[in-house]
C-alpha cells in the first residue's frame, strides 16, 4: 500500500509542476520575462502564504508529537516548521530592496487563492489527521526543487527588473538543498500505514496542487501592484 501511496503523491506533485507553469505568471519568471509587478505580486501572495504557513507547520508537528504517533514523521514535520521560520521576512526584505512598502504588503490583502490556502493550513494543523500536512510540504518542497533554480537564472540572467540581484533572497532559499528535503520526505512518507491519514495526506496534496496554481492564475489578473515607497 505504501509504494502506491508514494505513487499517487508523486503524481499530484508533477501535476502541480505542470498547473503552476501554465500560468503566465510562473512561465514569465522561469524564463526571466516577467517584470516588476508579475514579481511583486507573486512575492506579495508568497509573504501572506509563509506569514501563514509556519505556525500552522509547527502546530501540526505539536500535535502529531502530543498523539505519540509516527514520532519520525512529527520530528520532520518539527523540522520543517524550522526551516520557514522566517521565510516570510526574507520576501519583505526583497519587496523592500525593490523599493516596495513593507507595511503596505503586511497589511494588504491576499487574493481569495491565497486565503483559502492560508485556511487549509490552519484547518489541517487543527484536524484530526495533522500528518495530512505531509502532503503540502511533499508538494512544496518537489516545486522547489523543479522550478527555485529556473526562476533564479532565468531573472538574473535577463536583468528585466532593476535591482534583482538583492531581491532574490527568497528564491535562492528555496534552491538551497531542495533535491534533498523532497528524498527525505519520499524516504519517510512509506512509514504511513492508516488509511485515515494516507486520505489526509493525499486530499492535502489535491487541495495544495489546485490553490497554489490559482494563486499563480490570480496574480496573472493583476493589474496593479504593491504601493512601492515615495522617492527621497
């Protein structure tokens, strides 16, 4: 039962990749083609999901350590929590090394993708099956790995949007060790054995593979973007 799991999970995470490069979006930032607001709003989208994402990681880590079930899987979860721990200041240092107001992008709202992303999160954390979240972070962690490093080339190497050389923290982090995180998670995701949690953690994957493409498809609509700071 396992290896088919692993398969189906697999397969909602190639999807992903292939949702995600359909936007203009993610296709104009993997070829550097994408200007300063197709950035700045992604960005802007990517701050309110990482805002989100690391309590409701490391409350379902807590959880799954408190249930004293799969202790390996809540201990990575636990890891995971750490490693985005702050993820969400490195994209606002980038917004501000472009010139964009920090405060006006705290304080923005997120488009209605990002929102029910944001509630996912939360609502999982809080569930019954907390190791559904294993399915968001499987995901996250292969679109890194297949797309950070194209996205990062891709802008330095057309130079669109002055000053992106120091608006890049955020990316580059999602490059660092990606290859790895997405082989431990495949080596540890086996472990899972109730069919109540592989539901969890295969429904997680299916909501994940359509909001975060949506959120993607919503900053393709956009026509405006975060308010960047007076001159001077």
């Amino acid at each position: 039962m396992g290896a088919t799991f692993f398969d189906v999970l697999h397969a909602e995470a190639v999807a992903m990749v292939v949702a995600v490069r359909q936007t203009r979006s993610a296709r104009s930032l993997l070829d550097g083609s994408a200007g300063i607001a197709t950035y700045a709003n992604t960005l802007r989208e990517a701050y309110h999901y990482q805002h989100a994402l690391q309590p409701a990681l490391a409350l379902a880590a807590e959880r799954m350590l408190d249930q004293g079930r799969h202790m390996p899987l809540a201990l990575l979860l636990q890891e995971k929590a750490k490693d985005v721990a702050g993820l969400d200041l490195r994209v606002l240092d980038d917004l501000d090394a472009l010139g964009f107001s920090r405060a006006d992008v705290v304080t923005s709202v997120p488009t209605p993708p990002t929102e029910a992303c944001i509630a996912w999160c939360r609502f999982l954390a809080r569930s019954d099956h907390p190791a559904g979240f294993l399915g968001i972070a499987y995901l996250l962690e292969y679109l890194a790995a297949t797309c950070a490093g194209t996205a990062v080339d891709g802008l330095l190497r057309t130079a669109r949007i002055a000053g992106i050389r120091r608006a890049l923290s955020f990316l580059r982090n999602r490059v660092e060790a990606r290859e790895g995180h997405v082989r431990t998670l495949a080596a540890a995701l086996p472990a899972l054995d109730d069919p109540a949690e592989i539901d969890a953690v295969l429904t997680s994957a299916r909501v994940t593979r359509t909001l975060y493409a949506g959120m993607l498809r919503a900053v393709d609509g956009m026509s405006a973007m975060p308010a960047r700071r007076a001159a001077g």
